[in-house]
C-alpha cells in the first residue's frame, strides 16, 4: 500500500512538472505572439500617421535643378548690431 502511495506521488509529481514545463512554453510563445502582432499593428498606425503628414510632390518644375547647381562660394556679408533691451 505504502508503495502504491509513494508511486502515485511520483507519477502525480512528474506529470505536475511536465504540464507546468508545457504551460510556460506555451504561454511565453503566446506571450511572444501577442508582442509580434502589437509590433506590427504600430508599425502600420506610424506608417499610416507618417503619410498623412507627408509632404508630396506633383511637379517639379525643369528649371528646378538648373537653380540648384549655382555655387555659392562665400555669399555676402551682412554686418549687424546686438540690440540690448
């Protein structure tokens, strides 16, 4: 009887240890999961967010690099004053 006892709790034991080393595995993969898919879900409203206030451009007008190459070597000098209040 002593024995059928001691074989019961060995068994019940083993069996509590192996479900609870299933139940964190699949608990931290469904952990896992949910922080994937939290993840993605604000990556799509920060790329959605982004666009909205985005600046785009229809036309550039032909003139618009020939603008942009001047070289500007030194510019003008511009002489000023502090103004103490």
């Amino acid at each position: 009887m002593v024995k059928f006892l001691i074989i019961i709790l060995g068994v019940g034991w083993l069996l509590g240890q192996l479900i609870r080393y299933f139940l964190r595995t699949k608990l931290a993969k469904f952990a896992q999961q949910v922080a994937e898919a939290e993840r993605e879900q604000r990556r799509t409203q920060q790329a959605q967010s982004r666009r909205s206030d985005e600046v785009h451009v229809d036309f550039i007008p032909k003139d618009h690099d020939r603008k942009r190459q001047k070289d500007i070597d030194g510019g003008e000098y511009v002489d000023f004053e502090e103004v103490k209040e």
